[in-house]
C-alpha cells in the first residue's frame, strides 16, 4: 500500500470514529441512509456510473511511450516464452518417441 492510499485510509477511519459509524455499510439493496427510502435499480446503476467516472479521472494513464514501450516488452516476451515452451516441447516429444522407438525394437 503506498503512503497516499494509507493517508485516504487514514482519514477515512477518523472520519469513520467521529461518526460513530465504525465502517458500518448499508445493505445493497436497502435505504440510502437511516429512515430515507429505497433506491431503484435505475438510481444505482446512474449512482455506480456516476463514482467509476470519478476514480477513472484519479488514474494515472501512462503516455504514448510508455504504452509503446509496454506493448513491446509483452510481446517480445510473450514470442520469447512461445519459442522456449516450443523447443522444450519438441525435445520431450523427440525424446519419448525415441525411447518408444527403442524400447519396441
């Protein structure tokens, strides 16, 4: 965990302790507070819309370079696994046929 989310974390528990709520959560489906009335679906769904859009504007996208430079290591990476995988497989085979091979006459 970095310094910044255990700061929010931080803060979020003494807020928690100056309410009383001690990290208490409404049910899912239950009332938005004490006493307030039920919420629709509808209203959820605008709700969760509404706070994914937030925390999207809080990441921190990486530029174009660095998405070229990503894009490169996985694929290079991913075609060095491929040839080793495919080399230790075509040995074993190789090998196992051979004994096979031997072991029959």
């Amino acid at each position: 965990m970095n310094r910044e989310m255990r700061r929010l974390a931080e803060r979020e528990e003494r807020r928690n302790k100056q309410k009383g709520d001690r990290g208490r959560r409404a049910p899912l489906g239950g009332p938005k507070g004490p006493g307030g009335p039920p919420r629709s679906r509808w209203a959820r769904l605008v709700q969760f819309l509404r706070e994914v859009r937030v925390e999207l504007s809080r990441v921190g996208w990486p530029s174009r370079e660095q998405m070229v430079a990503f894009t490169a290591v996985t694929v290079i990476t991913a075609g060095v696994l491929t040839g080793y995988v495919f080399l230790v497989d075509l040995g074993f085979s190789r090998s196992v046929l051979a004994l096979i091979r031997m072991l029959t006459g």
